[in-house]
C-alpha cells in the first residue's frame, strides 16, 4: 500500500499515479478499527470486488483489486469528507421553524434524474436545511414500531401508492444464535416491511445490500432507504458522482431516511455480552430495545422493564468510527426521523428535500401529525456529538473543504493517533 509495501508485493512494477487500493481502506479504516460498518464501500466498487466476511461482518476483498479508488473515495471514514455534503442552514432552521427561505439539499436538472449535485456551503448551527418539521405517529397502530411507527406508516403508504417498490430496510435475523441482530433487506411487499417494524442498534453493512439481482423489480426500480445518516452520507456522495457503482443499484434509490444517530453498536458486545450474559436478559423475551433520553431500554413482552440504564454504560460496546461522526441529524437525507423532540409516541421528522415533503405528503392520510414538540431537544443533542466528532477526528472538521480527502494526508493527519492505518499481516 502507499507509504508501505505494496510497489514491493508488485515485484517492482512501477504503480499508475492516483490509485488507492482496497488495502489501503483497509489498512486505514477497517484494520484501524474505524469501520462503521455502512457497506458504502461494496456498493462503489465497479468491479464487484469487496464482500462482507461471513465470520467479522466486515468488509473484505472477493477477487481482484483494481485500484479504481472508488472505495475510498467514498468511505465515510476514509476518503470522504461527510460534511462537505450538507447543504447549507438556512435561518428558520437555526431558529427551531421552518418557512418559505428554507433551503433544499441538492439540485436536479430534472424529476426523472436520479443523481444529484451538491450545492455545498456553510452548514451553520440548528438543524440544518429543514423544509417542515413535524411530530408524526401512525394514525393505525403499527405492531413493534419504533417511536409511534411513523417510518413504516409512510413505507406502506409510499409502496400502496406505487411511489416505490421496496425499501432497504432492516430485519431481524432468522439465525437462532443472532437474537436482536438486524439484517439488511429489500422489503418488496407490505408485510416485508411490517416484518422490519422496529429498531436495531447494530449496523449491517446495509448499502451491500443493494445488489437487486435476486429481487424482481424490473430495469428501473425505485426504493427508498432507512438507514443510519452515515449510510446516507455514501449515497448521496455517490449519486452525486456518475460513475458506475458494478451491481448496486445507487440509481434506484429515489427517497433517502436517516435514523437520528449518536452511535451503532457492536452486535457481540451490546447484545450478546452486555445484556445477555452481563446482565442476564432473555432474549427470547424481549420485544423492544430502545435508546431513549440517554437511557437503553429494554422491555419484554409482558410489559415488564429488563434493562434501564445510562446509555453511556454501553458506550464501551459501540463503534470506535463511530465517534467522529458529527451527523446526528442526518443533514444529507430526504427526510431525517429519531424520538428526540417529540413526545414518546411520537417520531420526530425533519423534511430536508422536495421529495421529502412530497413523501410526506402521500402518506398524509395514514399519518398523525402535528408540530415538533422540542426542536431545542435535537440542536442539544447535535452539539454534543459535534463535541464529541471534534475530540475524535483527527483532521478538521471543514463542511467547505473539499469533497475528497486524499489518502496520502490522512495517514499523515492520523499517525500519532491511535486510530493510525495498520498494516495487517495477509
């Protein structure tokens, strides 16, 4: 890899100018132990050359590395810069209100096209670029929905009105040795989604998942994506660039929806060690867990409370990458949802885009809504894990620099750290 060995694994072959090899992602963000776990890296791969290893849920090479670059262009931990994304604040947002100068996200030349321009600028303080904002709960009740079942309200409404024909959303595991460990999938029919009502705390490499192949959606498929704001942040980086993506599908995703987001979870340490064997909870039992006024929550089905503690006893089982994420918000997405700001029952929605207001708008009859209950709430919470991104990066936080981060300058910027680029035995 640059600055280690790879020219002398290539026998002396001289190295084109300008490639980053899946090695050097790995040696800097996976072998680092930085990975988040967002799968961006195997969508953007034109080659099809990175899977996720069965054992580690991890990103791995398949076949061939062609150097393309791409996989590190667009890791949020690696080569993108997230926060060039976010398009810029506009004063009703900062002010906890939305109104007529509110600013839209992206740019496109026309409805049809599904790729983006990023319009840039400073994102400021407040919520970002907020169009309406919203506490929303299903007007039916949602069985097992997160937060007043909003998100799947909307999904089922969106599929019946043939806005969409699936969603990436997550699943339970069928594994009888993963309880609580959610999956990726694209839901095609109403109980699919229904099915994946709920929340889990560990990531899934979801955007690996957008090979549609195995999935009968036709040749120009449209879904919407549930995800964490790190996984929003690969898309829209990625559906801003037209470069081909091999079989994911980035093209199809037509509605982007962030799950508010401080951090993900390692599934082992959170699920199995620290609940189950730690603390001794039956899994077989429960039928929520939540992360909620700072407190993880776990319920079993008889109503009884397994679990209410500080969520920083946890902190200890969450990804280490995940701690220079300042995205809380999911300032990159269409519409960005969480419980904090609203009332319990209800979901908090922020509507960023065009087509996030127009989402929202053809579930209209499925929906409860009224305004947000505490916007203050979120600005709060968005500054504290601004604090923590800032303490953790080891590079400046800069939403007007460039798009890219070169590989070269992040081994420098994170040397000293103890997030350096390790270079693993192979």
């Amino acid at each position: 890899m640059k600055a280690y060995r790879l020219r002398e694994e290539m026998n002396g072959i001289d190295e084109p100018p300008g490639k980053v090899w899946f090695w050097e992602l790995a040696a800097a963000v996976i072998d680092a132990d930085r990975c988040i776990q967002c799968g961006t890296c195997v969508a953007a791969c034109p080659s099809n050359s990175i899977g996720v290893n069965e054992d580690s849920g991890l990103p791995e090479l398949v076949k061939m590395c062609t150097g393309c670059s791409l996989c590190w262009d667009f890791c949020p931990r690696g080569g993108l810069r997230y926060e060039a994304l976010w398009p810029p604040s506009n004063a009703q947002a900062a002010n906890g209100a939305a109104g007529d100068e509110a600013v839209a996200i992206s740019e496109r030349s026309d409805s049809s096209d599904p790729y983006f321009k990023i319009t840039g600028g400073p994102p400021g303080d407040g919520l970002g670029a907020v169009l309406e904002q919203y506490a929303v709960r299903a007007s039916s009740r949602v069985e097992d929905g997160q937060d007043g079942g909003a998100v799947t309200a909307l999904l089922l409404a969106l599929l019946a009105a043939g806005e969409i024909n699936g969603a990436l959303v997550s699943k339970p595991s069928s594994d009888p040795d993963e309880p609580w460990k959610g999956i990726a999938t694209v839901a095609t029919t109403a109980q699919e989604i229904t099915d994946a009502a709920g929340s889990f705390y560990n990531q899934t490499m979801a955007l690996g998942a957008l090979d549609l192949s195995k999935y009968a959606l036709g040749p120009k498929p449209r879904l919407a994506v549930v995800g964490t704001p790190c996984e929003i942040q690969g898309i829209r980086a990625m559906q801003a660039r037209r470069w081909a993506t091999g079989a994911h599908r980035i093209d199809a995703v037509v509605l982007t929806i962030a799950l508010m987001c401080t951090k993900s979870f390692d599934y082992e340490g959170l699920i199995l060690r620290e609940l189950r064997e730690r603390r001794k909870v039956d899994l077989d039992r429960v039928s929520k867990v939540d992360v909620i006024r700072g407190r993880m929550i776990v319920e079993y089905r008889d109503g009884s409370v397994a679990v209410d503690e500080p969520v920083k006893a946890f902190h200890h089982t969450a990804l280490k990458g995940c701690d220079e994420c300042a995205d809380f918000l999911g300032r990159s997405a269409d519409l960005s949802v969480g419980s904090v700001g609203s009332m319990d029952g209800w979901t908090s929605v922020l509507v960023r885009t065009e087509r996030g207001q127009l989402a929202l708008q053809k579930a209209r009859s499925k929906l409860d809504m009224r305004g947000l209950d505490d916007p203050e709430a979120l600005i709060r919470l968005d500054n504290l894990d601004k604090r923590i991104a800032l303490k953790a990066l080891e590079r400046p936080l800069d939403p007007n620099g460039p798009l890219f981060i070169d590989y070269e300058d992040h081994v420098r910027q994170y040397a000293a750290s103890d997030r350096h680029a390790v270079l693993a035995a192979r």
